[in-house]
C-alpha cells in the first residue's frame, strides 16, 4: 500500500512552451504552496522580445503578471507571485 506524503497541491500548469513549463513550474509552484485553495497557473510567451505572461486563477478571479526576458530568473518569479499573492490577499 502506497502512502502520499505531504500536503495535496491545488495547483495545475498549463504553458505554450515546454521549456518555460519546466523552468517555472516548481517556482510557481512553492509561491502557490501552502493555500487551500485551488490555482491553474498559464505560462504564455508574449511579444516577440522574450516577454512571459503568467496567469493565475483563483477563487478570487485572475491575476495577470508580465514578465521580461530578464527578469524570468525562478527565484525572482517565485518571490515577486509570492509578494502579488500576499498584496491583493489572493
């Protein structure tokens, strides 16, 4: 018999890119951790400089957040969703 570990995730991804997918998800996905609610988080590249959308979906409606090429690093994702979820008590 099998045993899950942990807490559930409320959290599905869905992404044009599947390399962004993979470089954004886990961050995306500690910011979201911890809630009980249920989140889809939309990776969208935008633009043609290297722009990423990334939405949220929550019981509280959608929080776009505009991402440059440069700022794209995980941790600074992770830390500036983390921060937007805190400000609008998503």
């Amino acid at each position: 018999m099998a045993v899950m570990a942990g807490r559930p995730r409320f959290v599905e991804f869905k992404a044009d890119n599947e390399a962004m997918l993979l470089r954004l998800r886990e961050p995306l996905a500690r910011a979201l951790d911890g809630r009980s609610h249920h989140y889809e988080v939309e990776i969208v590249a935008v633009g043609r400089v290297g722009e990423v959308l990334v939405s949220i979906t929550g019981p509280s409606g959608r929080l776009p957040l505009l991402f440059g090429h440069e700022e794209l690093d995980p941790g600074y994702v992770s830390s500036v969703v983390r921060n937007a979820l805190e400000k609008f008590a998503f």
